[in-house]
C-alpha cells in the first residue's frame, strides 16, 4: 500500500485522477492538454499512478489508453475503515463538506456501486495484483466454492470449455447471471458473454462481456476485469461490485480469511 500512499500524496497526480474521473479512458496527448506541464512530466506522473495500480492502461489501436482503477483505493478503504464505522465516517465527511462548501453542487462521490465513477466508452476496466499462481488464480475463479466466498455468496456453474455456457447465482436464493464462454485460455484468459439476471432493471440492459487477464508478475499475478459492451448510462449494478468482489479474491488467496463488504454481507 505504500505505492498508493506515494502516488496520491502528489497533487498533480491527484489532478490527474481527477481528469480521468471526469472522463476515464484518455489518452496522453488528453491529459496533456488539461494540465499545464511538459508532456514528458505527464508521463512521470503517470508512470508512478500506473506502478501504484491506481491507474491502468488499455491498447486502443494505436493509442494508449488510460482508465481509473479503484480496486487499491478499495483496500485501503476496506483494510481501515470497517462497516460498523463506515456509516459514521461517510456522514462526517459530509458533514465537513456542508459547513465548508456553500455550493452542494460540487460535493461529488466518487463510487463504482453508485455509477457517479466513470465509465468510458461503454468499458470499465479493473485490475489487482495478487500474491498467487496463475493457476492457483484461475481455480478460484472456476470453482463454485471458492467463488462464493468472495463474489457475495454467487456460486458461477460450468464447464469452462470455449462456447460452454455458464449460470451464476447464489442457491435457492437468486440468480445472478448467464451468459456463454467464448474463450477460455486456462490459466490466462477467460472471456465470458454476460446476461444480468437478477431484477427487470438489469435485465433491460442488454448482454455486456466480461474478460478476465492473468497475467504472472515474479511471484504475483495481475489479474485484470474489463467489463465492456455497457449500453450509455449503463446501471451501476451491472458493474459497480467489481472492485468489491476483486478485494475479497485478494484477500481470500493471500490471508485465507474472509473480506466483509456490503456486497458480501447482502445475503450472509
């Protein structure tokens, strides 16, 4: 967590968060244009966000393409502020900004769960590092059991076979999703088609996909979620538990142990 620390004590790079959470997805030359520095600078600041996890990057063609990553913020999050204080800091803070800020209007929460986190393009891209084997990593994706402990109860069923079919949901209780496997790279790459299933509002939205990148760093892996195909002004539920659901496989492979969430506590 360091890394975190370091990139956002910066105020530049803080800035440079705050270009990519109004418009997530820029390239270089974007973000050189917003602030007043060399392009050269950009890029330093950059690279420090990238090397922290809180910024990633995706290939366009030939433009490069970087995204928002919340997941490392959500750890810091979830490591020291427990869901007994939560409540209580999340009214604090408001509190401050009211007695503060005599505009409301600029009091902005920055929250996958809520959709007021940004979403470019119809593609919200997470990433984590983890203290794993790519094949260690791949299972507890596959495996019902395991994916339960950290995906909110939601046991995922299936073949895991290239144009297998898969059905998600948490038993006897509600289901979750569907959709079919249309590339499956063990212990690399799993793309997946997916059907929200679990009210009429989801369902509305139309199939999206989801692919997962493993990708082994010396003894750790990267294990990048890139949730596409999200119509315009996409409900929040079809991709806000993402960086929930990626700290708790974190920290399930890592501790053994179990993260507590609101998505986790939903249906314990």
């Amino acid at each position: 967590m360091d890394e975190v620390f370091k990139a956002l004590a910066d105020p530049t790079r803080r800035a440079l968060l705050d270009e990519l959470f109004r418009e997530d997805g820029q390239t270089l030359s974007a973000l050189e244009g917003r602030l007043t520095m060399t392009r050269f600078g950009v890029m330093k600041h950059l690279k420090v966000l990238e090397e922290a996890g809180v910024v990633t990057t995706r290939r366009a063609g030939r433009e490069k393409l970087h995204f928002l990553n919340p997941v490392p913020i959500r750890l810091v999050h979830d490591r020291w502020v427990s869901k007994y204080s939560e409540p209580w800091a999340a009214t604090l803070s408001g509190l401050k900004s009211y007695l503060e800020d005599e505009d409301m209007t600029q009091v902005k929460t920055v929250s996958w769960t809520e959709g007021t986190a940004p979403v470019a393009a119809g593609t919200a891209v997470f990433e984590v590092y983890i203290k794993t084997t790519p094949e260690r990593l791949w299972e507890a994706i596959t495996d019902p059991q395991q994916r339960a402990v950290y995906s909110f109860g939601v046991q995922v069923d299936s073949e895991w076979t290239t144009g297998s079919s898969y059905r998600a949901a948490v038993p006897g209780t509600v289901d979750i999703s569907s959709g079919t496997n249309v590339e499956v790279d063990p212990p690399r790459l799993l793309v997946q088609t997916f059907d929200a299933l679990w009210s009429d509002e989801v369902k509305a939205q139309g199939t999206t996909r989801v692919t997962w990148e493993i990708e082994q760093v010396g003894t750790s892996c990267r294990l990048t979620v890139i949730h596409d195909g999200l119509p315009d002004q996409a409900n929040a539920e079809l991709y806000g538990g993402w960086p929930m659901i990626l700290s708790g496989l974190k920290t399930l492979l890592e501790t053994g142990e179990t993260l507590d969430t609101p998505g986790s506590l939903m249906y314990s």
